[in-house]
C-alpha cells in the first residue's frame, strides 16, 4: 500500500483565491513528521511547512497552512490568497521515526495552475 | 544562509564515461541526502549520509558511488551509467540527529542525460 497519496494529480485555482490540495498517509509508528515540498518548472524543491505528529495545533507558515486531521490521516495544504507564482508541483511527505536523517516518502504530487 | 549548492547545473555523458556530482552545504546540517527524480515523478531517495557514515543504501547499482569527504560536501560518482539513468538528481540535507530541525533543503539539482 502507497504510504502517502495525493489523489489529485491537477488542480486549478483562480488568483487570489484559497486552494487545498489533498495528502492522505498511512503508518503504524506513532512518531513520523509531514512535510509540504514545492518544485516550480526549475526543479528546485523549496520546503513549505512541517507537522510533527505529536503536535498540539495546526502548522501555519505566511500563506501556507497544514490542516491535520490525525485520526482521518490526513494532512492537507492550505494555501490561502493563490498568487501566479504558487504555480507548481506540490509533493506531500512522510519521514517515520525520531531521528532527523532517516528515510522520507514521498506523493505523486499534484500540479496546481493558478488562473490569472 | 540555507543555500544548497550543486555542480554541474547540467551533464551528458556517455555510457562508458566516469563523471562526478558535487553538493556543497555550509548550514551545519549532518544529514546528506541523494535523490533521483524522472520528469513529473516523485524523488526516489538513493543514499543518505548521516554525520558522514552512509546509514541508508537504497539497493542502488554499484555504477553510483556516493561519497562524503567532509560535513560539507558531498559527491556521487558516476560510472557505466545507462540511458535509463537519466534523471534530475537532487541533493539535500538536514539537521540530523534527534534534535533540530526536520526539514531537508534540496539543491537545484543536476540534470543528467545518459547518451
């Protein structure tokens, strides 16, 4: 079974509007992190936001926001006031256990377009 | 500065070539990573390198060594590679350890063809 899945391979968006993009996840470990990765058409692959599993609240980072549903395991992107610039490939990953050097899996991804 | 840097930005090579990748970080990170990405694919985690020791070998051909010379720097070398070996490959690194910060920050990677 897929550990991360992101069910939406595309998604459009009008400028300036809020968009969620979808990452379903699936581990046994009780400790694991979530992370949100974006890579524009250069390749690049830039952090966006990070969930700990034992965290408390929601993690926000400017426009980005992960809405973590633990017990759905779940852990969507937020991405409010879309900008041109938002267009790219957005890829969900998981890393499970506690150590910061271990192995992470990641999405599909999901392309999001953002509409002029 | 969370800058990590890669060379070459681009590389052909033949089949029967010996090249070298080369990541550099200057953040303190003790995590290295290796990745190798197909177009509108997900990166597949190769090697990573933590305090400098290899800890994960993803079952990758023996034609890709890595190599981490410092906590800086870290290189894959290239050998017999094969035209499906063609591929963005990104580097990333860490903090590491059980403490500090759990994101990795890629490079801009090396596209390499294979001819």
């Amino acid at each position: 079974a897929q550990k991360i899945t992101q069910t939406q391979p595309g998604m459009f968006v009008q400028e300036k509007e809020a968009v969620t993009l979808d990452c379903t996840y699936d581990t046994s470990d009780p400790s694991y992190g979530l992370f949100w990765y974006k890579q524009p058409s250069s390749g690049e692959m830039i952090f966006l936001i990070y969930q700990g599993s034992y965290d408390q609240q929601n993690a926000t980072e400017g426009r980005y926001s992960l809405n973590f549903q633990k017990a759905r395991k779940s852990a969507n992107l937020v991405i409010s006031a879309s900008q041109l610039g938002d267009s790219a490939m957005y890829f969900c990953a998981m890393r499970e256990g506690n150590t910061n050097a271990g192995k992470s899996t990641f999405g599909d991804g999901t392309t999001l377009t953002v509409k002029p | 500065d969370t800058e990590v840097t890669q060379t070459p930005k681009h590389l052909v090579m033949g089949m029967t070539n010996k090249k070298s990748l080369k990541c550099e970080q200057h953040m303190g990170h003790r995590a290295m990573y290796w990745y190798k990405q197909k177009a509108k694919k997900p990166p597949e985690l190769m090697f990573v390198y933590s305090y400098e020791k290899l800890s994960i070998n993803e079952s990758v051909p023996s034609r890709f060594s890595p190599e981490c010379p410092n906590s800086s720097l870290l290189n894959l070398h290239l050998h017999a590679l094969q035209p499906e070996d063609s591929a963005l490959y990104l580097c990333a690194s860490s903090q590491g350890g059980r403490i500090g910060g759990v994101e990795q920050y890629f490079g801009p990677g090396t596209r390499l063809t294979v001819t």
